[in-house]
C-alpha cells in the first residue's frame, strides 16, 4: 500500500497500533466475529475499511461520523465521539493482533451506513 493511496488520516500512523479518536475521522462499528463474518459475506465488495481483533474475536467497520449514532442493534456497538479505535499501522493485513480485514484506500474507506445498518439486521436476525 503507498502513502498516496491510504487515507490521510493514516499517513502518520508509524509502524505500531494506534488509538484514534472515533467521531473526527469516522465512527466504528463494533461486532463479534460470527456477526461480522456473516456482515461481510452480505456486503461483499461494498465493504470498506474492516479492522479484525485476531485475539478479542470481533470486526471493526469505518463510517461516515455520527452515521450510526442512532442505531439500536443489539450485538453492535457504535463507537463515535468520546470513544477510541485500536488502528492498526497500514502493512498488517494479517494476524496474529490487530489487522486489517479490509484495508482503507482513499476510495474505500467508509462503509455507506445504510448498506451496513441492513446487512447487520439482516445477520442478526439469523443467529
């Protein structure tokens, strides 16, 4: 991945994790991963950004900030403002740790809410 294909808000995230602050750049969508895993399978390649918990066993998804603020979904959980995100640097796009599941580039880098808001419905209805 080259520097002028990420986002600018990763261009100085350095070799190591990060916690960023939710709510600037985007919000974060917490789901464990027999969620997210079924999340991703619906959205396909309309996914954005997704970061994976190889050891917490949950999937991040990045969108639009406070997109997602109103959502009552039981299993999720919106991560806006006043909140911080674990990022990973940009090279890991592989455990063990934090990686990228799907990684950012500066035409993917959100998923549309409404696309996600129906896909995690749609998921969680079937456990």
């Amino acid at each position: 991945m080259t520097v002028s294909s990420v986002p600018r808000w990763m261009r100085a995230l350095g070799p190591d994790v990060r916690a960023l602050p939710a709510g600037r750049w985007w919000d974060a969508v917490r789901v464990p991963l027999d969620v997210g895993t079924a999340v991703l399978q619906r959205l396909g390649e309309q996914s954005g950004a997704v970061i994976a918990d190889g050891y917490g066993g949950i999937l991040y998804w990045l969108v639009p900030p406070r997109s997602a603020g109103t959502w009552e979904l039981p299993g999720a959980q919106i991560l806006g403002p006043g909140c911080h995100v674990a990022v990973p640097p940009t090279h890991r796009i592989s455990g063990p740790g934090l990686y990228w599941l799907v990684p950012p580039t500066r035409e993917r880098n959100w998923t549309s809410p409404e696309r996600l808001e129906a896909a995690l419905r749609a998921s969680l209805t079937v456990r």
